[in-house]
C-alpha cells in the first residue's frame, strides 16, 4: 500500500524506502512505484520517459489529480527538458517562467518545475529519463535528492 501522507525520509531511512520502493516495484509494477515516489514530493505529476532516436516516449505517468492527458506523451528531444537531464546528469528548474537557461523553450512557463534524472541501463546505455514536474512551483526537498538519485539507479531494473 502507498502511504497517503509520508514525511520527508531521514537519511538512515534511505535503505528501508528503497526497499520499501523496491517491494512496491515487485508487487505493483511501475506505475505504482510512481505513486510511492509522488506522495513523497508535492510535484503532480511523476514520469518515466525513453528515448527513442530523437523523441521523449512516455513509458508510464502519475498525475496524482487523476487527469490523463496526451500532451507529453512523445516530445522531441529538443523540446523537453529531458534534454537537459541527458546533458547534464540532472536537470531541475524550480520556475521555468523566469529561468534564464529555457529562454525561447516551448515548455517555458507551461511546465512551471521539474526535477529530472537520468535512467542508465548500463553505465554507456542511456534508456531515459525519470522526472517529477508541475505547472506550479515546486521543489525537491533535500533530503529527498540523495533518495532520488538511488532510486534513478534503481528504477532500470523494472523498466
């Protein structure tokens, strides 16, 4: 079951979430994992998407507001801001209107934040990206990064 109200996780928590993550994984399959990682961010929406030569392919999405929309389901790689993750090995924008590095972007202000790992299959195989965003502002906690970045380790495995 996916807790409805988690609290931010103590750093000697990490082992047992991600073991917690990992049961959720087995048991319910991925779109259940993004629930887990969603209810522990105030983003609303949480994705997995590939790349597929040039284009973002939505793999599975949580909206926790139960919508379900086409818009992102295939997005150029030049349009999204998985490119940046790709690029940099991280990407995050806490308010696109005003970041100076998406100027001229399409998303620029539609997608307000966004938090993005990458999701390697092997330490040379890129399969994609894993990414929390809203078309409010948000942020990702820190102490919530170091859990993140584990679990863009382990996310590959399911995928």
């Amino acid at each position: 079951t996916v807790p409805n109200d988690p609290c931010p996780t103590p750093m000697n928590d990490l082992y047992a979430d991600l073991a917690a993550l990992r049961r959720i994984l087995d048991t319910g399959g991925l779109a259940a994992g993004l629930q887990f990682l969603n209810a522990r961010v105030d983003y609303r929406c949480s994705a997995i998407y590939r790349l597929d030569k040039l284009t973002m392919q939505n793999v599975v999405t949580y909206d926790r507001t139960g919508a379900v929309s086409n818009a992102l389901v295939a997005v150029p790689l030049t349009d999204s801001f998985c490119q940046h993750v790709i690029r940099d090995g991280s990407f995050v924008t806490h308010d696109s209107g005003q970041d100076p590095r998406l100027q001229g972007h399409p998303y620029q202000g539609v997608v307000v934040s966004y938090y993005g790992l990458p999701l390697m299959r092997t330490p040379d195989e890129l399969f994609g990206t894993f990414c929390h965003f809203d078309y409010v502002e948000r942020s990702v906690p820190d102490e919530e990064i170091a859990f993140l970045e584990k679990v863009a380790r382990l996310l590959p495995a399911y995928l």
